[in-house]
C-alpha cells in the first residue's frame, strides 16, 4: 500500500505526530492537564511498587495508579485505583483505600 492510499486521518496524525517531538523528559503520552496530576476536578498519581534492585538498576514490577476528586461531594464522590493488570477499584469515601471491584 503507498502513501498515497492511506486514510487522509492518517496522514493528519501522521504530520502532528512528526511535529511532536517525544523526549525522555516530555514523551508527550498523556495529555498535558493530566500529566500535570489534575483533570476534571480529579488529583490523578502512578506509584511504582516491588522494586527489585540487580547489578546496580533498580526495577518496578508493579504500579498503582490513582485518582482521587479534589472536594470529595464536589468534584467527585469516589476515588478510584488501577494496577498494572488493568483491575479498577474503588473507594466510595472518595480516597485512595480503594477495595470495591468497578463493574
């Protein structure tokens, strides 16, 4: 397939995404509110977990990902919680002890 039969979405992603340069210090993966730790009324964190430390470099097996309103009851009433399998949970007082499964 040449270039010329590719989607014209594509082509469009394809020109921003060249413009965006990703660097280790801004890889340009979230969008920038989120990276920043706040969106839509949501304090959002990632927690690297089991660390493992071999010939000198240190590994995380593990994350936990968290999301937490900024006024409970205003900006949100439950906090939420995910892990690096994709398990969303819940915590209803609006923290981050989250323990009830999301379905």
């Amino acid at each position: 397939m040449g270039p010329t039969a590719l989607p014209a979405r594509w082509l469009r992603w394809a020109a921003i995404l060249s413009r965006a340069r990703p660097r280790r210090q801004a890889p340009q993966i979230l969008q920038p509110d989120l990276a920043a730790g706040d969106k839509s009324g949501y304090l959002f964190s990632i927690s690297c977990k089991d660390k493992i430390t071999a010939n000198g470099v240190d590994r995380y097996n593990s994350y936990v990902v968290t999301a937490v309103p900024e006024t409970v009851g205003k900006t949100g009433d439950r906090g939420f919680c995910s892990d690096q399998f994709g398990t969303l949970t819940a915590d209803p007082a609006g923290g981050s002890s989250c323990s009830q499964p999301v379905q």
